[in-house]
C-alpha cells in the first residue's frame, strides 16, 4: 500500500506492507527521522510525540493509514538551529533537559498546546501536558513552557509589525 504525506515541508511516498503500522516506525526506520523518541508503545508517555495537521498525537499508537495527505511535523521540522523554534529556545534558555530522551515529544506538545492557547496558566499547562520525564523536570519545563509562550508571542507580534 502506498501513503503519501507531507512530512517537514517535504511531499512523501512511502510503500507499506501493513497499513495498522505505527507512524513512529515509519518515522524512524524508514524516514530515518531519529528525533522522535519510542518510550512505551501504548501511546501513554509521550516521547513520540509528533504533529499530524497541527495536532499533537502519540505516533506510536497511530496508524500510517491516517496520514494519507496530511502534513506532519516532527522534531526535525519544527526549527533548527539557525531558527529555533520558540518552543526550542526555551527548553535551552532554561536549561531543560537532564538526560533529554523524552524532551523532543514534550517540545511537540509544547509547540501544539501554545498555538492553541498563547498564553497558557499553569492549569492549561497540566491538562494538556500529560508527558512523562522519569529525570523530573517538570518545574524547569513548566518555566519553559511559559517563556515559550512569550517569545512566540513577541515573534508574532514583530511578524505583523513587519507585515503592516
């Protein structure tokens, strides 16, 4: 069976033998998109944590039939090092990560929770950032999270100075 998606800005084919596979697994072993992270395969940690449509889903527990003609983002596709992502600058201005394993899944949903609401409180924070970090950062990446939400309200608001 053939799937085609946008991964990255990037328009993909990928020939597939079982349509039930997982994203992650295409991600990674066929696409060689390292970034996302396995943690537990039953969709309940979130270090494979990716974008499909803007949305953050578990990729581990989602099946690459769903993807057909969607656009996916991960890890690798949400800044570089030229031009981080908001989210990205933040887990480095606040020095988030420990052993940094599960960090690329919580940066995902990070990235999805402030374009969905820009200034999230501390219990928009907990009801939507339901990831595990067995290093406990949480209190660094809940800092982190609120900073993000700053630098990608300030980035918005020097795109439309520019625009105007």
């Amino acid at each position: 069976m053939k799937i085609s998606f946008t991964i990255n800005g990037k328009s993909q084919s990928v020939e597939i033998a079982d349509e039930n596979t997982p994203l992650l697994w295409v991600v990674r072993d066929i696409l060689d998109l390292k970034g996302t992270k396995f943690g537990c395969g039953k969709a309940a940690c979130g270090a494979c944590t990716l974008h499909v449509d803007g949305e953050a889903v578990r990729s581990c527990s989602y099946a690459i039939k769903f993807v057909e003609g969607k656009e996916i983002t991960t890890i690798e596709g949400l800044g570089n090092e030229e031009n981080p992502h908001p989210v990205q600058r933040a887990w480095i201005e606040e020095v988030v990560p420990q052993c940094g394993y599960c960090q690329p899944g919580f940066m995902m949903a990070t990235a999805a929770l402030i374009d969905k609401i820009p200034n999230p409180t501390d219990e928009d924070i907990d009801k939507n950032i339901i990831n595990v970090c067995r290093c406990a950062t949480y209190y660094r990446m809940r800092k982190a999270i609120h900073r993000a939400a700053a630098l990608n309200t300030e980035a918005s608001s020097s795109t439309e100075t520019q625009i105007s």
